[in-house]
C-alpha cells in the first residue's frame, strides 16, 4: 500500500536567473540564463513524494489566472490529488530566484498563498485524517497551519515540520511536530527548542539527525550542482515518505541526501524532483 502524504502548503510560479555576480546599487548586468517552473515549498515537496510512488494530496490555494492554471497542471501531471486546491482573488503566488556561483536568493510573493484560511483546511479534515503523515511549511499562514497540524495531531498522522521560512508560524506548529526540518540558519531560529526528531540538512555535507540527545551525522554523495533550488523539498519530501515506510529518522536520512543530491543536477525546483532511478543511480 502506497504511503498517504498530505500537503497544506504553497504553489508558487518561479522565476529563475542565472547571473554572474549580485548587481550593486543602481548597477544594471546581463543573466546568462532564466527558467520558468513551477514551484513553492508545499507544492514541491508534495511532487517530491509523488515521484517517489506516495499518494499525495495537496492543500492550497492558486489565483483564478494563467499561472494558476499552470500550477494546477503540473499537479495533474505528478498524479497528485488537487481536490482541496482552490482559486482565491489574488494573483497566483510568485518566487523570484537568482542563483550566481556561490549561492541562491529568493524572493516570495505569497499572492493567493496568503488567501489559504482554517475553514479550507477544515474541508480537508477526513484527507489529513487518512494520511500516513502531514507536510507543513511556513509559507501559508498561521491559521492554516496550525488547523492542519491540529487534524493531523487529533488523527495521529505524522507531522513533518520544514520551518522554511522561519516566521510566526514556526511558534503555533512547532510543539505538535514530530519531526522538524531545518537548514543551519533555521536550526539558531529554534532557541533550544527540542522536537523529538531534528534534522538539520548541512547542504553537500548531508544532514544531522538528532533524536533525544543522539545524534547521527550523514553524508551526502559528491554531485556537481545545476541548480540548487529544491534541493531542500526533495530532501523533505524523500524523508518523509521513507519514514513512514521505515520508522527510521537514520535510515529516512540516508534516502533524502541522495534525494536532495539528485535533485540539484537539474534545472527547476519541481522538475528536478527525483524518482527512485535517480537516487538509485547516483
């Protein structure tokens, strides 16, 4: 039986360019390359899954425009249920990204993303209910968050954190996680706060797994880097489908740094989401 993954979380259009350096103040330069995908944290990571052969169904909120219609395809195409996708007012939620050769920045739009509310959670109570886990992120709002995180929580389906970005949402969802997903710059955000599984992810050096007061370092195969955007998702998506089936935040690790490996050797947050080949065959 397939691993049940529900998502309440963000559908983003990105915009990806590749420059040579930051441009300074009033300085004006020439990108070497821009991509169009689609993307958010929520979306991404529910694509994340559904390539690894979970059955996802996602929660969230696009506008009634082109771009929404886009996101909402490219669900179709990942075989993810969108039953609990609706259309707001506002303009589809954007991400500008800018990616030079050391490092990537992201700019987030919310758009419709700040449109998801508690009640259109709610009409997703019996699919979070069902699930074997609940992904959470911080790029929808408080209300919707913690309403998720409270149906899972009252259903005992997992609950998987990614406090990305780290905002007031991170304090409402934080105490019913199971599992919390940080990056090093998240992890000082949590003021010595202590889930009962961490996994802080350390980029091309792997992640740290932290259960109670064990800690377990793993490493991540050497890979030469496209794009990093999504590498993050990947991981989270791949962890969570693989605790699920293994109950075991090492060995899930071990699976999501090889997810997040692959996913950085192509361009685009969604189409870079690896299948099972492509862990298998790195």
């Amino acid at each position: 039986m397939p691993t049940r993954v529900a998502v309440a979380g963000s559908l983003n259009y990105d915009i990806t360019v590749w420059v040579p350096q930051r441009p300074e103040a009033d300085e004006t330069i020439h990108g070497t390359g821009c991509e169009e995908n689609a993307g958010g944290k929520g979306a991404n990571q529910a694509v994340a899954a559904a390539r690894l052969d979970a059955e996802v169904s996602m929660i969230g909120c696009v506008g009634a425009d082109n771009r929404g219609d886009y996101l909402l395809a490219q669900l179709d195409a990942a075989g993810i249920d969108r039953m609990h996708v609706s259309r707001g007012n506002a303009a589809t939620g954007t991400a500008v990204i800018t990616i030079d050769p050391t490092d990537v920045s992201i700019i987030v739009i919310a758009g419709a993303n700040g449109e998801l509310g508690a009640k259109d959670v709610e009409r997703a109570a019996s699919t979070i209910g069902d699930a074997d886990v609940l992904l959470l992120q911080g790029e929808v709002g408080v209300e919707a968050a913690r309403a998720a995180a409270v149906l899972a929580a009252a259903s005992s389906t997992k609950i998987v954190f990614n406090p990305a970005p780290f905002n007031h949402v991170a304090a409402s969802i934080l105490p019913l996680a199971d599992v919390v997903i940080v990056n090093r710059q998240e992890a000082k955000q949590l003021n010595n706060f202590s889930p009962p599984i961490l996994i802080t992810t350390l980029g091309a050096d792997g992640c740290e797994v932290r259960v109670g007061e064990e800690i377990t370092k793993v490493a991540a195969p050497s890979v030469d880097v496209v794009d990093p955007t999504g590498a993050g998702d990947a991981f989270v998506g791949a962890f969570s489908v693989a605790f699920v089936d293994t109950n075991d935040p090492v060995a899930a690790a071990l699976i999501a740094v090889r997810a997040g490996a692959a996913a950085v050797r192509k361009v685009g947050a969604q189409p870079s989401m690896p299948r099972w080949d492509d862990i298998d065959n790195l």
